[in-house]
C-alpha cells in the first residue's frame, strides 16, 4: 500500500455523517461525494475519470430529481411521471458506471486486489456507495498510521 499516496489523497471522514448526509438530502449527497471522490482519485490517477462524465451524470441525475419534485408537488401530468422515471433509469446507469469508476481508482491507489482486506467490495460499493467507500478510506489510512507506528517503534527500539 503507497501510504503517502492514500493520505495524500484521502482523509478520515465520519461514515455515520455521510450516512445522515446522504438520507437527509435525499440522495443528493451520494452524489456529492462522488464528485469529490472523483476529483481527488483524478488528481492520484494517470487514467483520469472525464469531467464530461461525471457533469453528465450530475446533470442526468438533477433532471430526473428535480423533475420528480415537479411531479409531486404539482400534481403532475403521468407523462412527467414517465419522464421522472425513463431519467431516473438512465441515472442509475450513469450513476453505477461512475461508483464503479471511482472503486477501481480507489482500489489502485490503494495497491489492494480481490480478496486484500482494504479491497472495495464490488457488490458493497454498488449497494453503499459514497458510505461504503468512506469506510474502507477510513480503515486503509487507519491501517496506515498503525503500521507507520509499529515502524517507528521498531526503528527506535
């Protein structure tokens, strides 16, 4: 594991706030964060996630939000409805690539393959995203700092 690369590109961040983010905002949080996972993985990475993407992506994801909100608090037409609905799909696919974008950078960086245990779990990572993701961030450095302790106390001794 590059531990200076890890804490160079990451830091240890609450999972139960990221959680609560997440519900609260309905979502638009997980989104968020991705973004700014994003935007750190490209700055550790030499094949960069395009900025073209992810602005689809987020653009994709506020139509249909948004769209959704129109739809409930206006009693909407059913085609607005059907609109919400065919976006939402295409977001969730946008959305899937993008987490799966984002794992494999955050894999990389952290120098771990399947079955490492600070590996970020495919299915995990499509069912949890941003929060799941935080958590392993958080128990990589972690991980890092205890063998960087135990290091320095072998060179002292």
């Amino acid at each position: 594991m590059d531990k200076d690369k890890l804490r160079d590109t990451f830091e240890v961040a609450s999972v139960l706030k990221i959680a609560a983010l997440c519900i609260l905002t309905f979502g638009l949080y997980v989104i968020f964060k991705l973004y700014t996972f994003s935007n750190k993985v490209n700055k550790a990475v030499t094949a960069p996630i395009p900025h073209w993407f992810m602005h689809t992506a987020i653009v994709i994801h506020l139509i249909s939000f948004i769209s959704l909100l129109i739809f409930f608090s206006t009693d909407g037409d059913q085609a607005l409805l059907i609109f919400s609905k065919l976006m939402h799909a295409v977001s969730s696919v946008f959305h899937l690539i993008w987490i799966i974008k984002v794992r494999n950078r955050i894999n990389n960086i952290n120098s771990v393959s399947k079955g490492d245990r600070l590996w970020l779990n495919p299915l995990l990572s499509s069912f949890f995203h941003v929060i799941y993701m935080q958590y392993k961030i958080n128990q990589s450095i972690l991980t890092a700092d205890e063998v960087n302790a135990e290091t320095q106390c072998a060179i002292n001794t």
